[in-house]
C-alpha cells in the first residue's frame, strides 16, 4: 500500500458507474486465440478496452477495404483467381504486422497482468462493493453465468450489458449491427429456411459474414467468463469484509468453533 496517495501499489479492480476492470490470472493462449481470431478481442478480454477498441476498428476498416475475408474463402475452396480478384495485396500488406502485434502484444500483457494480479492478492488490495454518480450505478452482486451466455446468443453484447458493462455492451452491439447488415444476411435467412440456397447465398456479401462468428463467439465466452470473475471479485470482497469487521467478535467466535466441532 502505498501510504502517499493510500492506494495499492498492485489495485485488484476497480468499478465505474458504466464498466468493470479488473485483474485475475488468464490463459496466454485462450488470449492470443481471441486475437487471432480477431484482433482487438484478446486485449479486450484483458479489459484493454481503449487500445482493443481501435484494433477492432482498424481490424474492420483494412480487412474490408483490402478484400481479406474474401480472398480467404476463395483460397480455401480452390478458387484461387477469384482470392486474387478480389485481394488488394498493397492494403493486405498493412494488416499482416498489425495482426501479429496483437497476437505477441495481448500474450505479453497477459503474462505481465498475471504477476500483478498475484501480487494484489499477496497484498490483498481493495475492492469497492459499489460506486455511485449522478449518472447511474454499479456494484459488486452474484450474477448467473448461464444468463449472461443467453443474452449474448439472443444478441451480442447484451451479455455484458446484463454485467453492467456498457461501454463494452455497446460497443458489441454496434459493431454486431453493423456486421449484419453489411452481410445482407436479414434479406438471405428467409430465402435459406423456405430451402433456396442458391439465391440466399448469393446475397450474402461474404467479406461481412465472414466477421459474425468472431463476433458471436467472442461475445459469448467474454460475458462467461466475466460473469464467473466477478462473482468471484464479490465472494472475495464479501470474505475479507467478513474477516476484518467480525473475526474478532465473540458471535463469529462461536459460530466458527460449532462449525469446527460439527466437522
């Protein structure tokens, strides 16, 4: 702790009236999975919101523009012309170093934020039950995991509005929105259940379709795995609360002691 400022040298988490950051131990490669998968996703899961959210813009914008989605599909079926038809190799070019800089960067900062965070629990930093402003609130409850996954498959992004992160909610749901239109997948689903696959597939503007599964997905295992830390981020606050006001107190003395004689 440091006693010039009364904050934590190593702060565990921290909560706003609109989102939740906080520091646990995570995966490197589950990281470096979600920022292949799209970069942006894996500093987001490491609640890099500012640097992740211009990843994901610059991962839309030179993806788009450079015809990338497209050209994959076509190699990946053997239509090798048509990938070279569609590919502007000078935009493809600017992607591939951003692509790998998210990739090394998300797993250096996972390993980094991994020592951090088993330094704040050594140190058993702070964490603030709730906060209130003018604006609205937020604070620490128990939050079902199975209804945060719902959410997220009835619509990406409503998981983590349901977790009360709304600038990532938001931000989501935007760009889930606009992913979906630019595929034209609305006017391609009716044709496809009525049977005429010919005529919904050729709608479908495949360079944005290509994005949806990143984008379901992530949103999905993002709103799990928050759900389950936060619900962690209370029982610990609830503990040590618990610890600090009534370890000492002959009622809590008593309780422990049945407890142990019952064991």
């Amino acid at each position: 702790m440091n006693s010039s400022t009364s904050t934590p040298r190593h702060p565990k988490a921290i909560i706003s009236s609109f989102i939740n950051n906080f520091i646990y131990i995570r995966n490197p490669y589950i990281i470096m999975w979600w920022s292949a998968a799209l970069p942006g996703f894996g500093h987001i899961m490491l609640c890099r919101y500012f640097i992740g959210s211009i990843l994901i813009i610059w991962e839309f914008y030179i993806n788009s523009y450079s015809g990338l989605n497209e050209a994959i599909l076509y190699s990946f079926i053997g239509e090798f012309e048509k990938a070279k038809e569609v590919l502007n190799p000078r935009i493809a070019t600017l992607y591939i170093p951003v692509y790998f800089f998210a990739i090394w960067d998300s797993r250096r900062i996972t390993i980094e934020l991994n020592k951090m965070s088993i330094l704040a629990d050594q140190q058993k930093a702070p964490i603030f039950r709730a906060v209130i402003s003018p604006l609205d609130l937020n604070y620490l409850e128990i939050r079902k995991p199975k209804m945060a996954i719902i959410y997220s498959i009835l619509c990406p992004g409503l998981g983590q509005l349901y977790l009360h992160n709304y600038v990532m909610g938001f931000y989501l749901l935007l760009w889930w929105v606009i992913t979906i239109f630019k595929s034209n997948i609305i006017p391609a689903l009716p044709l496809f259940l009525i049977g005429d696959f010919e005529v919904s597939t050729s709608l479908i503007a495949m360079q944005w379709f290509l994005f949806i599964p990143s984008i379901f997905g992530f949103s999905i295992y993002n709103a799990f795995v928050a759900s389950k830390e936060l619900n962690k981020m209370f029982k610990l606050e609830q503990a040590r609360y618990f610890n600090k006001e009534f370890a000492n107190s002959s009622i809590f003395n008593y309780f422990m002691n049945q407890k142990t004689k019952g064991e």
